[in-house]
C-alpha cells in the first residue's frame, strides 16, 4: 500500500497581491503604450500659410524671444480648412520646425507647412506634434513596471511566499 502525499495550494496573501498587482499595472501601461503608437489620431496634409506675424518679446533680464502668430490653410478631401497657431515655434521635434533665425519664413503667405489633422474631425488641426513624449513615459513606465514585475516573480515572491507548492511536513 502506498501512502499518496498531498499537495496543497496556500491561501492567496499580500504576496500574491503585489505580484497581480505589478502585472496588472505593466498590462495596463503596454496597451496605453501600444493605443498611442499604433493608433495615431493625427493624419498629415499639406498646408500653407495664409498671414503670419512674429512678435518679438524682451524682457528686462532674459534674452530675446519671438513667439509666432499664424493664419494657415489646409485641404481634406477636397474641403478647404483653416487654423490657427499662436505661441514659440519649434526648432526640433515637429514636421514644420525651424531654427530661430529662419521664422521669417513664416511671415510670407503661400509658404508650405505641414498640417496635422484630426482623423475623426478634420476642422481640429495643429502644427506640432503633441503626444511624443506621453508616448515615450508610457513606453518607459511599461518596460520598467514589466522589468518590476519580473524581478518580483524571479526573485521577491519566492523567497517570500516560501515556494507557491507546500508538503505535509509530517510526510517527508
């Protein structure tokens, strides 16, 4: 007659919740992240511009800054938009930069800018990218949750917990 050892299953506790935790945090962030890389709201057409302005700011104690007042026009599907863009323009990190002693440009009506579009409604535009960074923290906080969590389940949780499978110490 064989004596049948039994196994059996310890209760889940905190260290079970942390490590469900983790991995539902790193799901979370990887499908943030994947929305905002593979589904792209923005689309791009050619524009141009239909009256510019370049204000030139000094302040007592800071050097001197331009900010950009624009007027531009773009085309969706055979439908004429147009919008409107106030503020600093960009030297990097947009379709349409510009190093600063080139904004001149800007000012000449007809001059080509690349405009970016709601896909959903085309009436909603802008002219710089907006989003790259939220992308890049998602893609960031994804890897290092993913790389807690791994640590976790390899290293924390076993030591913790003891082993996820216990014996009857009266049965060796």
């Amino acid at each position: 007659m064989t004596m049948h050892h039994r196994r059996t299953w310890r209760h889940p506790g905190p260290p079970e919740l942390v490590a469900v935790a983790l991995l539902v945090l790193t799901a979370a962030l990887v499908t943030q992240w994947w929305r905002a890389v593979s589904h792209p709201v923005w689309e791009e057409t050619a524009g141009r511009v239909v009256r510019g302005e370049i204000e030139v700011i000094r302040e007592h104690s800071r050097p001197e800054e331009r900010r950009v007042r624009l007027d531009y026009a773009y085309n969706v599907h055979g439908v004429e938009y147009t919008g409107e863009y106030k503020g600093f323009w960009p030297a990097i990190d947009s379709p349409n930069a510009l190093p600063p002693d080139s904004l001149e440009r800007l000012t000449e009506p007809g001059h080509p800018l690349v405009v970016l579009y709601h896909g959903g409604n085309p009436a909603k535009s802008r002219l710089h990218y907006a989003g790259t960074a939220r992308r890049v923290w998602y893609g960031v906080l994804a890897l290092a949750a993913g790389l807690m969590a791994l640590f976790y389940c390899l290293s924390v949780y076993p030591v913790w917990r003891g082993g996820p499978l216990t014996r009857s110490r009266a049965h060796p």
